[in-house]
C-alpha cells in the first residue's frame, strides 16, 4: 500500500506541474522567456512519458522537425542530418569554440564533438531541465570537459566580445525575444572573420488560406514565438545584415524538412492507431491531433537554414 500512495503522490505532483507550466504557457502577463521555458517544461514532460517516443519513434532526445536527406529511414536520422547541415553550414571544425544557443537536450552538440572535433562548446537554454538532463548526459558520455552547458538569456549573452568562432541556433532563434536582440549578440560575442548558422521555421512568402486547424495553431505559436520574429525568408536576410553581417544567405530547405516530416509522421501515427494494443481513446485522440498540425504545418510554413560572416579585421 505504501508503494501505491507514493506512486500516487508522484503522479498528483506531476500532473500539479503540468498545469502549472500550461497556466504560465498560456498567461497573457508572462514574459516570452517564461513561456518558451514554461513551454518546453511541457515538452519535456512528455518526452519523460513517452509521448514523442511512443509517436515518433524516436530514441535520441532532439526537438525538431529534421533534414530528410536521401536514405533517412526515421525521425532520429533526420535530426541528425538537420545537425550535420547545420555544422557544415557553420564550417565548425577543429579547433573552434562554438556557442550553441537555445540548444535543448544538447544532442547536436554531442553529434558535433564526435564528428567535427571543436575544441569546445558552450550552451546557453533558458529551460532549466533541460540544462540538467543535458549536463547529466554529457558526464554519462565522458564529454563534459570540452561542453559547457549553462542557463541564460540568447539576447544577453554572458561572454566577452569576439569570445567565439561560430554561433549556431537549431530551430530555436524563432522564440528569443526578439530575434533580432540575438543577431546582434551573435555579432558582438563572434571573432572578426567567425560565422553565425541558424535553422529556422517561418512564414512563406506568400501566405495561404487559414484553416481553423491553422487559426488554432496559430494561437500557440504567437504565446511561444514573438510576432517580430515571425517575418519571411528576405526579411530575414534584411535583419542578418542590419545586424552587421556579411556574405549572408538565407537558403529555403522546406521540401527536405516539413513535406517529408509529415509523411513520415502520417506513416507513423497509421501505425499506431492500426495496433490492437494501442487502446487508449486519450491516446489515440491526441495522435491523431498531432498528425493533422503536422500535415497542417508542411502546407503553411517555410524552413530556412541561414549563414552569415561577422566582416574580418581587414573588411
């Protein structure tokens, strides 16, 4: 009886934090930070549940939508090759110090200190969990001397000027408050001659018909993305340079991100609701959500990865 009380108990907590996160996510007087920390509080409980496990198959603990490069089988391995476009556009090699910032559970960074040998990199995430769990996996795989994952703010940077090599944001420059704070940061905190690559949902360039699915959708974004953040790819390119940047593109890779991410998510999510011992009507509801925003989102958003150079001292 003792161990039925206390599993209770956890349980009661957990829930009790679930609505707290979804109160701070949805109060009109929090700030961006606080929903965007409140939010992925959220996403981490349900990675903890195994929701995006259970839905997407998953085993690693990235948070994004994934390159479908040629011969991507899973969700898994379009992460990983969303962190190797990511890396190869930064030019991240060895020897750099990279700031990865807005990094989640740090599963890039892991990735690139196998496969592109920086000599360091530093993290900054305003969620505090997943700074823990990060911090946790990185001792568990002997690599915690060369990355150091710490809390804070994307748009004030705790670093000197011309602190670091390469910047780098992996779909999550969309949430700082604004986005432009950060380019700016990216600017001051990079070596003359260093690079900025980010990876990016945004509008298309020519808006199309909102369904009500769309308008729902759209409420969430707006409590977790800034409207100044939310502009098209040429905006973009026009806030990169403004920031003092150089050589900049913005390269739309849409038709490798969200068309083949939801047809993998239809795919999956069939499966699922096919399966006799998938029985759970909460269950079954809540996959059958996320495939329709999924399918939703690869018809009414565009996805960029951007590169930029900070001028060298002899521009």
């Amino acid at each position: 009886m003792s161990d039925q009380l206390i599993n209770t108990k956890n349980e009661d907590t957990s829930q009790r934090g679930d609505r707290g996160s979804a109160r701070k996510f949805g109060r009109s007087t929090a700030s961006s930070d606080d929903k965007v920390r409140s939010f992925y509080e959220l996403l981490d409980r349900m990675h903890h549940n195994g929701f995006y496990s259970e839905i997407l198959g998953i085993k690693s603990m990235y948070m994004n939508f994934g390159y479908w490069a040629p011969g991507c089988g899973d969700h898994d391995e379009a992460c990983e090759a969303l962190a190797d476009e990511l890396g190869e556009a930064a030019g991240i090699t060895a020897g750099d110090r990279v700031l990865d910032v807005g990094f989640g559970y740090a599963e890039q960074d892991f990735h690139w200190l196998s496969t592109r040998n920086p000599k360091e990199i530093v993290g900054i995430n305003v969620t505090p969990v997943q700074v823990e769990v990060a911090r946790k996996r990185a001792e568990e795989l002997g690599l915690a001397d060369r990355l150091d994952l710490r809390t804070g703010s994307a748009t004030s940077l705790p670093f000197e000027d011309g602190s670091f090599d390469r910047v780098v944001a992996l779909e999550s420059s969309v949430h700082f408050d604004t986005r432009q704070k950060f380019l700016d940061e990216a600017f001051r905190v990079l070596r003359p001659g260093g690079v900025l690559a980010t990876t990016d949902p945004l509008p298309p360039e020519v808006p199309g018909r909102k369904s009500l699915v769309a308008r729902l959708d759209e409420w969430r974004r707006r409590r977790i993305i800034p409207a100044d953040n939310w502009y098209s790819r040429s905006t973009y390119a026009e806030r990169l340079t403004k920031a003092g940047f150089v050589n900049v593109e913005v390269r739309n890779i849409t038709d490798s991100v969200f068309k083949p991410n939801a047809e993998y998510v239809r795919k999956r999510c069939s499966e699922l609701l096919s399966d006799p011992q998938f029985t759970s009507y909460k269950q079954k509801n809540a996959v059958k959500v996320h495939r329709r925003l999924t399918e939703m989102r690869a018809t009414l958003m565009d996805y960029v990865i951007t590169v930029a150079e900070k001028p060298g001292a002899t521009d």
